[in-house]
C-alpha cells in the first residue's frame, strides 16, 4: 500500500539514563506477562493544536465513551498548547514544560504532574508536540514512566518516581531518533512488551524502547503485509489520495497487537476530513502483520494521540470487531467486516 523507506535503521540515544517502570531488583513475573482487566479511562481528549475550536472531550459514562455534555472552562477546552490524553490524563505543554492532569468534570481542582523543562537536541525541535504516552494511570505506583513524542526526530522519556507524603520526582534523558519514517508517528506503551513503541510510516517498521536491553540500539521489527484483500481500480485510487496514519493498539486481556492503517479525506465541508476506510493487521512476534476484519471479540478506540482494545462486552453499544473512532472531525463507529474493497 506504500513504499518502504530506503533508510538506515540505527537509532541512537543521547545521555543514556536507566529508567524503568519497576524496581529493577524484583524476581517476580512482570504484570505485563500476564492478563489483564481493563477499565476505559475518565477521559479521552482530542485535540488538534491548529483547531483548537474542533476540540473534543470524551467522558466514560454507563459503559461507553460519549461526548462531554457540558461547557467546560476555557482554559480546559479551548487552550491551543494542549496536546491531547494518556490514559486518562490529559496533556499539554506550558511555557516549554509538559503537564498531565487529572480534570473532575465542573470541579476545578485537579491533580498536576510537571515533567523537566524541555531539552531540544541538535537539528530538533521541542515546541510541536505529537503525543504524550504513559506506562500507568495510577497515582498510586511508585514507578511510572512518560514518553513524549515530538514533531521529528526527537523522542523524551521521564521516569515518575512517587514517594509517600512527598511530590513526585522526575529524571529524564532526551533521545534522538535517526530513521525519519519515525518522525510523524504517535508513541505507545506495550504493557505486554513493557516497551515503548512507534510504528513508522507506511506502517514497514515498529521501534521499540526498553531502557534495561535495548538502551543503546532499539529493537526493531520489520513488518510483512500477508492477506491484503484485493482491491478494485476505484478503490486503491481512493486510499491513495487519503491522508494516512498508522496506530498500534494492544490487547490487555488477550496479549494480542493490531495495527490500524486509518485512511481520512477531506469531507464536502472542506474544512474536516473524514474516514473513507481503515485496515486491522494481527502482528505477531515474528512480524507477520495479516489483514482481518474479524478481531474476535475485541473492539478498538482510536483517537489520533492513543488508542485502545477492550472486550466488546465489556462495553455499551458496542460489538466484536468494531472500531470507534474518536476524532475532533467525526465520532463514528466501523464496521470491519462490512468493508468492501471492490
């Protein structure tokens, strides 16, 4: 569907710190390993930094996302320097430093986490902010880890560490990444891999951060596409001149990865795009990446900062291999089965 970049895959760390997302002395089975259970965050934000006015907030009610039912205060909504949410914390970057906070719906008071002021590597930038991904929500863990993805080659990671009775501290290293199909992709946090990944452009590679083994070369993954449906004349040329991003989504309670290959077009109104088709690739550990429509029986959440798997029953109004894409231009749910590629 796109072309593999002629790149060298060497990534490289700059000022090399350990960071970790558990005490690294424990000999017990990482929770990683192991099912988990799910809950769906508080609350999903979804912004755009050039339409600040198109901002949405998503809240977790009966069971379901839905959309905020109320106005909220203009310094939550409509102030340009947010990025977006990590698992129910909402982000932003104020004055150089990035901020993840909790928000109580029309209750003012909100808990505040501040990471180190921004470092900017050589030929980076440290002002455009692609997304924020954290390993937990909990304010309870005493290890927590943040990873901030910019706009380029320029990837930071904070370790958060959480003592009793005091604030949380912070240590941080600034990484810079070499191969460019990385430079517009969002981060995640693998539970199962307890990593930091990014898939590159075109969705032929996947990174991947664990600061203990692969601090100093990165793990890399190369993909290969199997099962791709056929497709008729009219139907490639559509995808062709969509806007195209890539979003890896794992699955807690079945260890399962997908990636979504999520195809968007400006709409008639011009000033929204819309989706004109998505595609679901199972990866498994040797890298094949197969094409389905049927994910079981999982659904996904995807926003353009995180996204997310749960268990279609465990979730109002939705059904196995369902997507529900949670944008600033469209709320809408997809079938994956009822695509048609002809």
């Amino acid at each position: 569907m796109s072309l593999i970049l002629n790149q060298p895959l060497e990534l490289c760390l700059r000022a090399p710190v350990l960071v970790r997302c558990s005490p690294l002395h424990s000999n017990s089975l990482s929770s990683a390993s192991l099912p988990q259970t799910q809950t769906l965050p508080k609350f999903i934000y979804c912004a755009d930094p050039c339409r600040p006015q198109l901002a949405r907030i998503m809240v977790r009610r009966d069971g379901d996302m839905i959309p905020l039912d109320f106005d909220p205060p203009y310094d939550f909504m409509e102030a340009p320097e947010l990025i977006g949410s990590t698992n129910g914390w909402i982000t932003s970057l104020v004055d150089g430093r990035v901020c993840l906070y909790t928000h109580r719906g029309k209750r003012p008071d909100h808990e505040r986490i501040w990471l180190p002021a921004l470092e900017s590597l050589p030929l980076c930038q440290a002002q455009v902010v692609t997304n924020v991904a954290m390993s937990s929500s909990s304010p309870e863990e005493e290890y927590r880890v943040v990873a901030v993805k910019f706009l380029g080659p320029q990837l930071s990671i904070c370790q958060l560490i959480s003592r009793r009775h005091a604030q949380v501290e912070v240590e941080g290293i600034h990484i810079r990444i070499s191969n460019p199909c990385f430079f517009s992709s969002p981060v995640m946090y693998s539970e199962k891999e307890d990593m930091f990944r990014i898939v590159g452009s075109g969705g032929h590679l996947v990174g991947s951060w664990d600061l203990r083994k692969h601090k100093d070369t990165p793990k890399i993954q190369r993909l290969q596409f199997q099962n791709l449906p056929e497709m008729s004349k009219a139907k490639r040329e559509l995808l062709y001149s969509c806007n195209t991003s890539e979003h890896l989504v794992e699955s807690r309670t079945t260890g399962e990865t997908f990636m979504v290959k999520w195809y968007k077009r400006t709409s008639k109104t011009i000033e929204r795009m819309e989706t004109k088709a998505l595609m679901v690739f199972k990866i498994d550990e040797e890298g094949n990446a197969v094409y389905t429509q049927d994910i079981g029986d999982l659904c996904i959440f995807l926003t353009m900062t995180e996204s997310f798997c749960f268990p279609a029953c465990s979730v109002r109004h939705m059904r196995p291999s369902r997507v529900k894409i949670m944008d600033v231009d469209e709320i809408t749910i997809v079938d994956l089965a009822a695509q048609k590629w002809n």
